[in-house]
C-alpha cells in the first residue's frame, strides 16, 4: 500500500520575499531550512522591504551554487558568498518583532538600490536567537529566521487543486511560496496535523497561516490581480483571517527529501 502523505516539492527562499529555489532535498534546522530567509532587503531607514509594497521583488531569482548565492534580474547578474558580512550590527523589525542583522557588502546594496530605484541594502540574520517569534496561540517563543512569522509553511496538493476548482484563471503553488508541499486526500487537511515525522525530522504544528495581499502577485509576471485572494475570502475566512497551508516548526535538524513519506 502506497503513502497517502508524501512530500512532492520543497522550497527555499534565500533572501525574504524574493523568487525561491525549487529543492530536491533540504536540511531542516530550528529557524527553518538552511540559507531559507537569513537575507533580506532594507531601506534607508532599515525598514524590511515584500513585494506587498515591491511586487517586483519577485522578479529576483536566486540560486546557489558552490558557495555563492547568485542574483538574477532581467538581463543582469549578481553575486555574494553565502558567508560574507560587514561586522556592524544593525537594529531591524520582521512585523513586531525585533532582529539583529548585519550588511552583507556595500556593492550587493548598491546593485539591488540600482535595480529597484531607491536605496537599499541586503542584509543577514546570523545567529540561532538574533530574532524571536513569540505564538500568541501557545504561548511560546521560537527561534525564527526572517520569515513572516514561523520556520516553516506546508500545503497540502487537494488544497490546491480545490481552490483552482473555483478560479478561473488557474495558478500554482507558487502564488503561496511554501516549504514542504505534500500529497494529500482532501483540502486543508495539514491544517489538523498535529505532529508528524518527515526523514529524520520531527514536526509541530503551529497553526494555519493566515494570507495576504502578497498572494495576488503573480511571480512570474510581477502584476498584483484581485484573485485568489478574493475567492479564498469566500470560504477560508476564519475570524477575519484568510487561511491557507499551515505554519509548522521542526524540533530537531537533518535532512528531508522529496519522496518522503509524512509519518504520524
């Protein structure tokens, strides 16, 4: 008898609301898969930069590659060393939340200040505890990347198609930038996972990720539309949050792969 829960896809996103790295396998660890979120982009008063305001960050495709991570927009290329950074701490907020980061190097900033018109830098997060999530609904705090809120976002494949069912133009997984994407019998049913073993890797979850204004922005065009926000308004509205996926920690390290069976 084959799995009913199995992992078809995993994604990183290097630097925060930029395009992610389609993976065939990632190493889980407490602030979310390794080199998934520890840059992101700032501006002059190091104030954190999405494609809410920016959609045309998701026209930034990264990818890594023998150390470095590489920077593709348009018809132009970039590049830094995963481990590169200037020394001075710099004091930022992800939402309500209050992080240590650090600059990568002065030319990177000046490249993406360059091709997004006003001035920026990218900086790091480097440290296990430099930025601290606290759940409202557990009452707990985690160590977190740069990410939104929590490590990881899993979706569930019915939860998808389901929603495609109602669209008229269709769209993909993409439009919700998830970690783990699995196979499954029926929409939404990761929202009532509780715990679960993935490879070696041990999972909680957290609780269904509420969905913004950000999901309307098609990636591949970089052009903000009314849907899916406004169909998934009609019938995921939960206590004035539209919920999609769900928001999942991992509580050891090691390593996932795609054809993994979900265990519970």
């Amino acid at each position: 008898m084959s799995a009913v829960h199995i992992v078809k896809e995993l994604y990183i996103y290097p630097v925060k609301s930029l395009a992610g790295i389609n993976c065939q396998s990632a190493y889980a660890e407490e602030m979310g898969f390794e080199n998934d979120r520890r840059w992101m982009l700032v501006d002059a008063e190091n104030k954190m930069l999405t494609q809410r305001e920016y959609p045309i960050m998701s026209q930034f495709y990264p990818q890594i590659s023998e150390g470095k991570i590489s920077i593709t927009f348009k018809d132009q290329n970039h590049d830094f060393l995963i481990g590169e950074h200037l020394d001075q701490p710099i004091a930022v907020k992800v939402w309500e939340d209050d992080s240590d980061v650090v600059e990568v190097n002065k030319n990177t900033s000046t490249w993406f200040s360059e091709h997004l018109g006003f001035e920026c830098k990218l900086v790091k997060i480097i440290r296990k505890g430099d930025r601290k999530h606290e759940s409202s609904k557990l009452k707990e705090t985690f160590n977190v990347s740069l990410a939104d809120g929590y490590p990881y976002l899993m979706i569930g494949t019915e939860s998808l198609d389901f929603l495609n069912e109602k669209l008229e133009d269709k769209i993909t997984i993409l439009r919700f930038r998830p970690n783990i994407v699995i196979s499954s019998q029926k929409a939404h049913e990761e929202d009532d996972f509780v715990a679960f073993k993935i490879g070696e890797v041990q999972f909680r979850n957290i609780k269904p990720c509420g969905r913004c204004i950000m999901v309307n922005n098609d990636p591949q065009k970089g052009v903000v539309k009314k849907e899916p926000l406004k169909t998934l308004s009609k019938y995921r509205n939960v206590n004035n949050s539209v919920l999609f996926g769900t928001n999942i920690v991992s509580l050891n390290s090691g390593l996932i792969n795609v054809g993994d069976e979900i265990v519970f």
